[in-house]
C-alpha cells in the first residue's frame, strides 16, 4: 500500500497527523495535508462533520489522489455499559442507526448495509494493537448517523435498534463510498463518551487512535 488516505471529521482528528508526520497542505480547494512516511504517500483530509461531508471528502480523495486505501480514525460515543472511556473499537462492520425503514437501507447500500473492513488493513491494525497491552480493546459493531448523541434515552433506543458497541458520524458514509469504489478502508474508534452529554475527552480520543494509525502506516 503506497498512497494512503486518512480522514477525521475535525481539528482533534486530524492535529497530530499534520503535526507527527509533519505534513504540508496541498489542495487549494480542500483542507487537505501531504507527507511521505516510510516511502508511503499519505494524505490527510478534514471532512467536517456529518454524513455528506465525510461522503464527499471521500469521492474527492479517490478521484484526485487515486488512493490504495482509506482508513478514517477519531473518537466515538460508547454505546455499551463495558465499553468505557478511551477503550478502542475496532468494527466488524459500520452500518447507519438513522437510515430508516431498514428495509430501504439494506436495499441501496453495498452488502445490505454491513459495511466491512478490509480483511488485511483490519488484521495489520490487530498486530499493532498487540504491542499495546495498556489498550481495552473491543471488536463489534459501530453505527452512524446525521446527530450528536448526547441523551442517555436516545443513546439506549440506538444500542436496542442494532447491538452496536459505539456510534459516531462519519464511519459508514465513508466506508459505503470506498466500498462503492473497491477502494479498501478502515475504522479505528477510541470512545470519548458515554453519548450522554456528560463526559468528553475528545481531544485525548483523537489523539489516541491518531498515533496508532501512525504506528501502523510505519508498521506496513
């Protein structure tokens, strides 16, 4: 893999990247940030938050950049009372709490809307997590959808409807549009809240699942 794309939805998810691997903007349209590491081509995109904007940040990076891979990193809210603060989650697969009835869903997203990781970029990542004792790390279900979860009612009508162990934004959008361009792609989360507007450490959930996704590209 020698071309890689990185996408979080805003500035914690994307900081240490820039900053680590000291990466210089390079599209005038996009906020976009370049840098070989390792004799790898990696950039790294702030998409903004949501749906459509990660959707099309991802289109944009494919078509100008011709990327062999995706990975999409940052913070997620925990949706399961044993997934606690800072835990990773690594997804079986991402799919949407709010495209509904799930019938249509099922019908117009790439494997009836269970959205997998790449087997290899998945395993890989698997490998660099075995370096870290320190790190809980779950692997289950993550969900997305156009909301901030922040109410402990909503939070619990979304672990009902789907058994996923975390929820934020951005994971299924990008992981539908690189699956509609066989472009493999990647989730890594680590859990910032209990999407219940009380605690946030988003900057330190960021910044966690940053340097991972760094260890692993010098890992490849």
């Amino acid at each position: 893999m020698k071309r890689i794309g990185i996408i979080g939805a805003f500035d914690p998810e994307v900081e240490k990247y820039i900053e680590l691997l000291h990466l210089k903007k390079v599209d005038t349209k996009r906020e976009i940030y370049f840098g070989i590491v390792d004799q790898k081509e990696v950039y790294v995109a702030k998409s903004g938050v949501g749906k459509v904007n990660a959707s099309s940040m991802t289109q944009y990076l494919i078509d100008q950049y011709s990327l062999d891979g995706v990975i999409n990193s940052g913070c997620a809210g925990s949706l399961d009372t044993n997934v606690k603060l800072l835990d990773i989650v690594l997804p079986t697969y991402v799919t949407y709490h709010d495209f509904l009835p799930v019938r249509i869903m099922k019908a117009y997203t790439p494997n009836e809307a269970c959205l997998k990781p790449d087997s290899y970029l998945y395993e890989t990542m698997k490998k660099v997590l075995k370096n870290h004792p320190e790190y809980t790390v779950h692997e289950g279900v993550i969900v997305s959808g156009d909301c901030f979860v922040t109410d402990a009612n909503h939070r619990d009508q979304i672990k009902e409807q789907t058994n996923a162990l975390a929820v934020d934004m951005e994971s299924a959008p990008i992981m539908h549009v690189c699956a509609l361009n066989e472009v493999p792609c990647f989730i890594i989360r680590t859990i910032s809240d209990f999407s219940d507007g009380v605690d946030n450490f988003e900057e330190e959930a960021s910044y966690q699942s940053s340097l991972l996704v760094i260890e692993w590209i010098k890992s490849l």
